[in-house]
C-alpha cells in the first residue's frame, strides 16, 4: 500500500480519533472482543464510516469547492483546497452542501479532505507541499490511528477462536438448603445423613460449541460438568434443581448434534446426544424461575421428561407475515440408553425409546400447546415425581402414554399485569402398578420489577403422583415456589428462591421446604 493509498484510510480514522476523547479505549477493545470473522471485521470498519463520519461525509463526490458556503474565500487553506477540488474532483462535502467552519474540527477536517485528494494527485506541486506542512500534524494522527486499528485488526484474526464457531459459556454457583424435620438432631454413625439444616454449595459449568456452515444450520457440542447429589441433584425427587447434573464434577459431553433448514418451514435435527425437549418449537410456558425443574417443563413432566440420547427430529414452522400467529408441529425420536450399548441398540423395546410430538399455536404474546410422548422400558415417566422410587423408570415390559396441554400468555410491555403460565399432564404406564400419573402446574411472572432487567414470580402445582397406587407409593402433595431474579449485568445474575412442599412422601409425608441462591455468569 503506498503512502496515498493508506492515507485513504485517515476518514475512517477520524471516527476514533474524536471519540478517544472523551471516551476510554476499553469501549474500542470491547467491540472488537465481540467480532468472530472477517466478515464481522469488515461490516465493523464500514459501519464506523457511516457513524462516526455522516456529519461530514456525503455520498456523492462534488465538483465544486464552491458548495463550501461557510469558508471564506480569503483563507489561503480555501483557495489551496479549491485548486485541488476543480482539478481532481476528490473532496465529499456535507450533504446540505455547507462546511462547518469555525468549529474544533476543523483543523482535523481539513485534513480529511486533504487526504481525499491525495491518491488522485499525480505531482506535488508547492501548494500541495504547502498544504501537507500546514496539516502536518493532524495527518500524523490520523495515520497513527489507522496503524493502530490494522494492528488491532491483525491480532484479533490471528487470536479469534474460529471463523465458523463460536464459544459460549455458563457457570452457575448454587447454595442450597433443605431441613429435614424428621432427622436425628446431631446425628452420628448411621443417621450422618440425617442431620438437620444441612446446605450444600454446588455448580453447574456448561461450554457450547456453536458452529455454522451456511449461517443457517448448526452443529453444537456441549461439554458439562456439575456436583449436585440427592435431594437437588436427583430427577425422581421433588426438589430437584433445573441446573443439577449427575455428573459428579466429571466433564462429559452431554449435548452433539447438528440442525439444519429444509426450505423456510422445516428443520431436521440428528446427533449422538440431544434432547426431546430441545427439539421443540416452543416450550408452552413464560414462566422462568430456572430453579426447580418441575416448574420448568410445563407440570408435564411426563410428557417433557428431557429424554437425552441418540436420535433424531423434525420441526415445522408455518411461515407467516411477521407479527401474525403461527402454528408448529414437532416430532422426535430418543433412545435414552441404546445409543452406546451395541447389545441393546437405539431400536429395540429396551433402549429407553421416547417418541415425542407436539402441536402448537403462538401469537406475538401467547401460547399453547398440545403434547404427546410413548416410552418404552428404560424411559422415565415420573420426573420430579412426589413417587416412590420404583415408579420414576419403566422396567422390563412396561410402556407409557403421557398427554399435556400447556399455554401462556403475557403483557405486550412490563405492568402490574403479570404473564400467565399453566399446563396439565396425564401418563398411563402399562403394567406399572403405579396406574394413572398425574401433575399440573401455574406460573405468575413479572417483568421489570423494582429496576430493568429483573423479574419476580411464582408458582404452585402438584408435582406427578400415582392417582390409583397405594398410599405406600403416592402422596397427592402440593409444592409451591417463589423467586426474584436481580439482574446485576447482562452477564451475571442472582436469583433466591423458596420452594414448600407439604404432604412430602419422601419425607415421611411432612411438611417441607427450602432454599436457594443461584448466581449465574453467562459468557
């Protein structure tokens, strides 16, 4: 690049020049922190020319300095400029056609028109060396600026993680508590475990992997890993956390699949490792504490049972005008256990086959949804269930139908009026002496409450209990949670929460309730 030519690059320059001013450099590094590929790099230098340099720069080229209404024609710099302009044509005034004289900038803008000519100059003459030593110093700068953003440029492509993929993370730490009224105070020896108020600090550490090909398809690979244990870490319990994992502090993979569009209409999904509940259009629900899991799957735990596993997916969104409502159909196919065991395999009667459908409608503020899933042996079917162990998983034989209906709506803006979440679901498992299971749940939230960006709300329900075993096995308990979630940053919430549940089975049939403080740090 020749002198004249990088000197083009002195308008985009001033962009930064006058804002460093008055604002720090984090801003500049921050925005570049937030470009991943050449293409972002490029809309980013072209987007601060528009923003930075519309007060000066128009569109069109003009022919005349004359159009300069507001220099005097008696300054020597205006006669130099004139001779330049109605030779070569190279200087871009306002758009109204006047130049804002008289103000700070004018020395800087001055030399911004200078160097607009200077790639079409084929001769230095004396007025153009004239010109040069006058603006000497503010060319310098504007040089100096336009080094600076190339080298930023250049280290930014040489340190981006990917053109293709994106990082993105999640850690959540959770301090949790859950007295346990009939426990031995003190307990020593065989009743440890039976201590009271006892609390717990665990955490949930989630890497996503995001890749694109065509900007429309994506490949995502998850890496997690947590330490929750029993009564928050497990799914057959009532109290068990929407962030839990099993994992024991063990990074696994828990997510690998790849979507892409078929048409405007239809996506296909297929991995090693997906999700029955991720392959939806639209969950029915607004409500979001992200504290129990029950209340986050629309009291159809049965239904929305987060089948994890081999499979595949098919999604279809009618594609209407934006801003009218639209109705969904989703389907997928699960094997829970099957994927890696060659004995088993992904398709026979025992892999922990889910098949889930789901038909839905959603406008710009509401929802609803009709749902059904079929689980065969290995499957779960009582989620979050107030149930005795044996009932949460289908055993040898046993198969399961579950249905639920769920809907939501919600205030167009934030208002005393708070968004309304309930949903229903039904299981029946054959030859499971836990019969008919049933569970339901209702959710009011808040938005914006007490300052921007946090929400308050809570929820009631019964989570799923065997309306027809015998009372060894079910306890028609209520459970009840309440929340408020301070949004510190963009990046970085906390959220306590309480949660009730009387009637309890696995607490002997007490009452009980609990805690927690969730903070979580988005990246």
């Amino acid at each position: 690049m020749n002198p004249f030519q990088r000197m083009l690059l002195a308008p985009a320059a001033l962009g930064l020049v006058l804002p460093a001013v008055i604002a720090p450099e984090t801003a500049a590094a921050g925005e570049f922190a937030s470009l991943h590929s050449r293409e972002d790099i490029s809309a980013y230098m072209e987007q601060q020319e528009i923003d930075e340099l519309k007060a000066w720069r128009s569109k069109n080229q003009v022919t005349s300095v004359n159009q300069f209404s507001d220099i005097r024609p008696t300054d020597w710099a205006y006669q130099a400029l004139s001779n330049l302009v109605e030779k070569y044509g190279c200087v871009a005034g306002y758009p109204n056609g006047t130049y804002k004289g008289g103000q700070a900038m004018t020395r800087f803008e001055a030399a911004a028109l200078l160097n607009a000519c200077l790639d079409r100059v084929t001769e230095v003459t004396d007025e153009l060396q004239r010109l040069m030593d006058e603006f000497k110093k503010e060319l310098a700068v504007l040089k100096g600026r336009v080094d600076g953003l190339e080298a930023k440029v250049g280290t930014l492509e040489s340190q981006q993680f990917s053109t293709t993929t994106k990082l993105r993370g999640e850690a959540s730490f959770i301090i949790a508590g859950l007295p346990n009224n009939n426990a031995t105070v003190g307990g020593t020896g065989a009743d440890k475990n039976n201590r009271r108020n006892a609390t717990t600090f665990n955490y949930d550490y989630r890497l996503s992997f995001d890749t694109s090909y065509t900007g429309k398809d994506l490949l995502r690979g998850r890496l997690r890993s947590g330490n929750f244990t029993t009564p928050f870490g497990s799914s057959s319990n009532i109290f068990h956390l929407d962030k839990a994992t099993g994992t024991d502090s063990d990074v696994r993979i828990d997510r690998l699949f790849y979507t892409f569009p078929v048409g405007n209409e239809v996506k296909l999904t297929a991995g090693a490792l997906v999700r029955n509940t991720e392959l939806l259009s639209f969950r029915p629900q607004v409500y979001d504490s992200g504290l129990l899991d029950f209340f986050g799957l629309s009291g159809a735990t049965g239904t929305y049972n987060k089948a994890t596993g081999a499979g595949f997916g098919f999604q279809w969104k009618q594609n209407v005008k934006k801003g009218n409502p639209f109705l969904t159909f989703d389907a997928s196919y699960i094997s829970s256990r099957g994927f890696g065991d060659s004995s088993i395999g992904a398709f026979s009667e025992d892999s922990g086959i889910n098949v889930t459908t789901q038909l839905g409608a959603r406008g710009q503020n509401w929802g609803a949804a009709l749902a059904y899933r079929y689980g065969t042996e290995g499957s779960q079917v009582g989620r979050d269930g107030n149930l005795a162990s044996s009932l949460v998983s289908l055993t040898t034989g046993q198969t399961s139908n579950s249905v639920s209906i769920g809907a939501f709506w919600q205030p167009t803006d934030a208002s005393w009026m708070p968004s309304i979440s309930a949903g229903y679901g039904f299981s029946d498992a054959s030859g499971s002496s836990a019969g008919d299971i049933q569970s339901w749940m209702v959710g009011f939230q808040w938005k914006d409450v007490f300052q921007k960006g946090n929400s308050a709300g809570f929820a009631f329900g019964q989570a799923p209990f065997a309306s027809n075993a015998t009372s060894e096995q079910s306890s028609e308990s209520f459970l009840w949670e309440i929340f408020y979630k301070y949004q510190v940053t963009d990046k970085i919430s906390i959220t306590p929460g309480i949660f009730y549940a009387p009637s309890y089975q696995a607490a002997g049939g007490d009452s009980t309730w609990g805690g927690v403080i969730q903070t979580t740090f988005r990246f």
